[in-house]
C-alpha cells in the first residue's frame, strides 16, 4: 500500500512530465466505485496547466497557484503512469489527463480504494481533512509531543495520519525495527532519547525510500522489507521475524532485538 515515499515518487512522475502542458480533456475508465471528479469539474481544468506538485503525507495535489488543484489519493494500490498517445495505455485506468500533444496521464487503480477529487485550495483541503504535520516535515519537539504522548501502542500512534500524515504499515514497521522498539510498547512509556531516535529513523527511512525513487530492490539488504515474512531470519541479530497484530494492523517485528 503507497505511502509517502511512494506517493512522492508519483507526485515527482507528474512534476517530471506533466506541467505546463495544456489540458486538452479527461478519458475514463469503465468507472465503478471509484471516487472521480464530476464531469463539470473535469470542465474547470480544460485549457489550464499544472504548473506544480505538492504532497501532504499520502496525498498527491498538482495544479497552479490559483487553483482548482487535481488531488489523487493511490488508495490500496493505485498509481500514476505517464506514457505517449501511440503508446499502450496502462491496464486499470480510471482516469486519464489528455494534454495537448501525446502526453497522458493516468490514474490507474486495480482495487478502486483510490480517489480522484477536485480542490480549491490544498491547505484549506489538509486543515479539513485534519492530517497532522507531513512526516518528513514535523519537527523533533512536535514528533515528541504528537508520538511520545499518546498513551496507545507506538506503531498506532504512527499510522494515525491525524497524528502524523504519511507513514503506513511498512515503514512504521521498518522503522520500529531499526529502533528495537516492540511495535506494541506504550508510545508515552519510550523515554525522549527513544523518541528522538525513532523520528530520526521515520525521516530516514522514508527520505532514502524517496532517493531511490520507491525501488525497494535499491534498498540496504539489512532492511526488514526484504526480510518481512514470519520465521524469517533478522539480518540484525539472528533472531526469527515474527508477526502479530497492533491496534488492527499487521505488524513484523523481531522480538529478539527489538525488546524496548
Ligand atoms: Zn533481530
């Protein structure tokens, strides 16, 4: 499931290839249970360009200055393709941006939990959806009063996106691992050193993920997502990955090193 880096790698796909073109009009997919802009907000953005990108955690804005914006959420496993009329168009697609000229931009989303909105204004949109403070943005005192403060299991506190926008399941886990921190552990029971190290690594992890573009294959073979399966053996110290469910939620942890 796309996370920030992920959603980041998509955003940069658009900022890359798609600004100051002129949108010329929309083709749509055979469209069920996916949440896509009306066909009179589709109207607003013919004849407009993107001319930026932004991201606030998992959620993905391009538009200009002035606005409208498109938003795109990847939901469980949307992505954006960009490709050339004449090319073959991706499977899935719910949504495609035709710009003049061949370029296109699609919204493809096998499993439909993804959306497609149109918004005035992206802070306006981030205040109502009330995300907390992009993880790779949020300081160190704000990570430690926002994290370290809640009562409930660390790994929670890290996938509450009204806490903290942006970390999911694999890189909540990723960096519980490389702290030795159990993911079910009392966030407000870490003491402010441990707090301090596990924002250092939330940033990290996810700042790396993004440098190689979200191409896991890239990433230090030490990592637990190359290892993320029950029974398998920690690089770390020799222990055996194991899983068990945090507030909901699936988390891998190495209950041998991982014992804060
Ligand atoms: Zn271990």
């Amino acid at each position: 499931m796309p996370e920030l880096p992920e959603a980041d790698a998509a955003r940069r796909r658009i900022a890359d290839t798609c600004l100051h073109r002129t949108i010329a009009g929309f083709t749509l997919g055979e469209v069920t249970h996916v949440d896509l802009p009306s066909e009179a907000e589709r109207a607003r953005l013919i004849g407009t360009q993107f001319s930026q990108t932004r991201r606030h955690g998992k959620y993905i804005f391009a538009g200009s200055k002035d606005g409208p914006w498109m938003h795109i959420h990847l939901g469980m496993s949307g992505s954006l393709r960009v490709y050339d009329d004449g090319d073959t168009p991706p499977d899935y697609a719910r949504l495609t941006v035709v710009f003049e000229g061949d370029r296109r931009l699609t919204f493809r989303d096998p499993r439909k939990f993804g959306h497609v909105k149109i918004v005035e204004d992206v802070d306006d949109f981030i205040a109502a959806k009330g995300l907390g403070p992009d993880a790779m943005q949020i300081g160190d005192n704000a990570f430690a009063q926002v994290i370290g403060g809640t009562r409930g299991a660390v790994k929670s506190a890290l996938l509450d996106q009204g806490k903290l926008a942006g970390v999911g399941n694999l890189w909540s886990d990723e960096a519980l691992y490389r702290t030795g921190i159990m993911p079910d552990t009392k966030a407000s029971d870490l003491g402010s050193d441990r707090i301090a190290h596990l924002h250092r690594a939330v940033q990290d992890i996810m700042g790396h993920v993004m440098e190689k573009n979200a191409d896991y294959s890239q990433l230090p073979r030490d990592w637990l997502i190359h290892n993320r399966e029950a029974g398998a053996g920690c690089p770390r110290c020799g222990g055996t990955i194991t899983k068990k469910t945090v507030g909901g939620r699936t988390a891998y942890h190495c209950p041998d090193h991982q014992t804060a």
